[in-house]
C-alpha cells in the first residue's frame, strides 16, 4: 500500500498504523504522529486502519524560539 | 513574581533553543542566561536520523521547564494538531500558541488565535498566546481560557526591540493582574531592561542570544539586564519632570559674587 509519510512516498504492507510506523523504523523514535492533519496518539495508532493514500506525519522535537 | 499557572519560575527568562552555534553553545547560554524556560518545537522526524531524541537528551540536562510551541502554524488546524501532538511528546499541558497571519511580519492572526485558544483551553491546555499588544484581543484571548498573554515586543527575528511602548503600557495596566510575557523582537539587553521596567513578567527571547557574535557574553548580559529591570520596577521609580530640579540642597551655598 502506498501511503505519503512526512512528504515521501513510501510503500508498507501493513494497513494498521502502529505496524507500518515500525515498519518504516520510527518503532524505537519518540514521534508524536497525525494522520491526514488529525492527531492519532501514541496508544490510538494500534487501532488506526491505514488506507492507500493516507498522509502520515512525524515529528519530533526540534529547535524552537 | 506571578505565576504561571500556578507555576513560579525560578527567574523571568524563557530562552529559544533554535540557531545556535552548537550544542555546547546552547547549553552554557542557558547556564549563564540563567532562564528557567526552554521553547522547543516539532518537527518532521527521519527514522535513519534520529535528530529528534539526540536534542531532546541535551534539553533535558539543562533541567528547565519545557514551553514546546506550535511555530510555523497558519491555521487553527495546524496549531491544534501541533499542540495535541507537543502534549504528548513533551508531557506538558503548557503551550506557546502561535498561529501565524502574515508572512513578511510573522504577525499573529488573532482571529484563529482567539479560537484556537479556546478549543485547547477547553481540552485542559494551559495556553501561552502569542499575540498583539490589541487590548480587545487580550480581552477575547482570556474570555477564551487564557490565564497568561504573550504579547510581541516587535516581530519575530527583528531584534527592533519594543516597537509601540504606548500601546505595551495600556495593555500592562489594562491587566494588572495577568501574568504577561514580551515575546519577539527583543534585540538587545536593553530591551529586556525596559520591558520589566515597564512592569511585564519575564521575558521570551532566541535570536538576540543565539545570533549575537558572543553568544555566551550575551546570555549573560541578559541575565544582568532582565534583574536589573526587574529590580528597578520594584524599586518605584520617581516620576519624570519636564522642568530641571536641582540635586544638590541650595541651602548653605557660599555667595561668592561680588
């Protein structure tokens, strides 16, 4: 399935978000995720069902003024 | 000192951890600086870099409290989901909210401020708004749930300092009692100076420090600028005088004209 993660396109074979967020190596990253603009938490990403499509960001913490 | 929400730092500095020199550059400006508060922010996260938990394990020895803030945002949307997203990195309810109106000035769109804040204050956020010196704003900014303002000193990154005194000083005597923090435009010490003069409660301030030429030097003046202003407004200042009156007594002066 391809899904756009932080701009990129990137394929995962899993629709459930908390597998595909391990898939894609952020499993050991404290990242906090949105998916198509609406927060998902850490604990709501197991049950998250991912589809094609589906716009993924994750941040962490950064600089900031 | 007032407090903010119910918190009492430790000293009235709230310092950027953005665009300096280098780690070790930020953490002895932070040392000298004495600030109690680090502004932090989110960004988009590479799972080869992990550039995210390398700066998180520096900001957490500096052993301050943690202000993350939603720079960058432009619409309600974005600063909510930024927040709800800080929340649960950063473990605080605290939040410096900005929603951006306009690019060339990083002016705050009150508008989705006002409305923004509303929606976090009423989902437990303890928001810190950064906004305009516009008393009706700060009025609809409290009725929203804000219990602290931020008000700009000038825009973001201009080191212009305190650009409508006048407008600053209606709004600190408007709300006397709400804890109000200058944040933006600060360039120089003096500018911290004034602005605790003028009675404001601490100060937010990045790029002077980080961008200045002696980064550590200028921690510490501000450190010395940001005391020293608050001492002077506790201390009462006399009032000012059109007219020249003498210091020195008159009385037992020698007549030594002929």
């Amino acid at each position: 399935m391809n899904i756009i993660v932080n701009g990129e396109n990137k394929n995962v074979s899993n629709d459930n978000m908390k597998e595909a967020m391990n898939e894609l190596g952020f499993k050991e990253l404290k990242c906090a995720t949105a998916l198509n603009g609406n927060f998902i938490s850490v604990d709501d990403r197991e049950f998250t069902t991912l589809k094609e499509g589906d716009k993924i960001e994750v941040l962490s913490p950064q600089q900031g003024g | 000192m007032k407090k903010f929400y119910g918190v009492e730092i430790e000293s009235p500095l709230m310092l950027g951890t953005a665009q300096y020199p280098s780690p070790s550059i930020l953490i002895s400006c932070f040392k000298k600086s004495k600030a109690s508060v680090a502004t932090v922010s989110l960004r988009r996260e590479s799972s080869a870099s992990d550039s995210g938990n390398n700066f998180w394990s520096i900001i957490k020895e500096l052993n301050v409290r943690i202000l993350p803030n939603t720079a960058g945002c432009h619409t309600v949307k974005e600063a909510v989901t930024t927040a709800h997203m800080a929340r649960e990195i950063f473990n605080t309810k605290w939040i410096k909210l900005e929603v951006i109106g306009e690019e060339d000035t990083l002016q705050p769109d009150v508008f989705g401020l006002v409305e923004a804040s509303k929606i976090l204050s009423d989902d437990g956020f303890e928001v810190f708004p950064y906004t305009t010196e516009d008393l009706v704003v700060a009025d609809k900014l409290l009725n929203a749930g804000c219990k602290v303002l931020m008000p700009w000193g000038s825009p973001i990154g201009s080191g212009q300092g305190l650009n409508n005194i006048f407008g600053l000083k209606a709004l600190r005597s408007h709300f006397p009692d709400i804890p109000m923090v200058i944040d933006a435009g600060i360039g120089l010490p003096s500018h911290a100076t004034r602005a605790m003069e003028l009675g404001f409660d601490a100060i937010l301030l990045n790029t002077a420090i980080a961008k200045a030429g002696d980064p550590v030097t200028m921690a510490e003046a501000f450190s010395y600028a940001i005391l020293s202003g608050s001492l002077g407004k506790e201390a009462d200042p006399m009032e000012p005088r059109d007219m020249a009156v003498p210091s020195t007594p008159i009385f037992g002066k020698a007549f030594l004209d002929d």
